[in-house]
C-alpha cells in the first residue's frame, strides 16, 4: 500500500538551494576569469588563436 512521504522541512529545502546557488556562483566566477584572462592575453593554460 503506497504511504504519502513526509514533507521536508523549509529549512532543509533553503539549505539544499543555497549549496546549489553557491556551486552555480563559483561556475560563473570561474567563466568569468577565464574570459578576462584570454581577452587580455595573459592567459597561460588556455590558447586561442588570433586574427591580425
């Protein structure tokens, strides 16, 4: 016989969120200095080449 499942707490649902939010957070920071470093070219473990 199916048993409905207990309700997770608010609290345990914004803690879950938050830990997502701040792995999304360090994704975008990590991208984004990427981008700076092979836009100013000091970038030493990413190569691309470029058009003159």
């Amino acid at each position: 016989m199916a048993v409905p499942k207990k309700r997770t707490s608010l609290s345990k649902k914004r803690i879950r969120k938050n830990i997502w939010k701040k792995k999304a957070y360090w994704a975008a920071v990590k991208a984004f200095s990427l981008a700076k470093s092979i836009s100013t070219g000091k970038s030493k473990s990413f190569f691309c080449a470029t058009n003159k």
